[in-house]
C-alpha cells in the first residue's frame, strides 16, 4: 500500500484507444517502483510490532520476541 500517490503511463499495449493521454494511479506499489521497498517495509513492520517483535534499535531489519518461557524468536530481513 502506498502512502503517497502515484500514477504512471498505460503500458504499451494496454494503451486505449481516444484515451491516450490518461494515466493510471497505483494503489499498490509495484516492483522495481522506488517507493516498494519502503512501502514493503512499513508494512512489514506495523506486523511485527502488532505482533509482539521489537525492533532491534541498531539493526532495523532485526526483530526479537520472546515467550513466556524464556525462549526467543529472532527474524532478520
């Protein structure tokens, strides 16, 4: 999900005909767009914090959640 808007010429081939000139606004972000992997990775993280992880403070693609029992869960990206 994208947080600003985007839009992007009809690919060749798609492009309709007497509407030339219109353009398509993404909801989603797509890949290779320079806003996907930030987009990827907001979203990555509001799961993990919802979740129960904390966010490592000097490695931000670390996450760690421990148990009651004193075991731990640690995911790296």
């Amino acid at each position: 999900h994208l947080k600003e808007e985007i839009f992007i010429a009809q690919p060749l081939g798609y492009v309709q005909r007497g509407e030339e000139e219109k353009v398509y606004k993404l909801k989603k972000a797509l890949y290779g767009l320079k806003q996907a992997p930030r987009a990827w990775y907001s979203r990555i993280d509001s799961f993990f914090l919802k979740t129960g992880f904390r966010r490592c403070p000097y490695e931000h693609a670390l996450y760690v959640k421990e148990d009651k029992y004193g075991k731990f869960l640690i995911v790296s990206l």
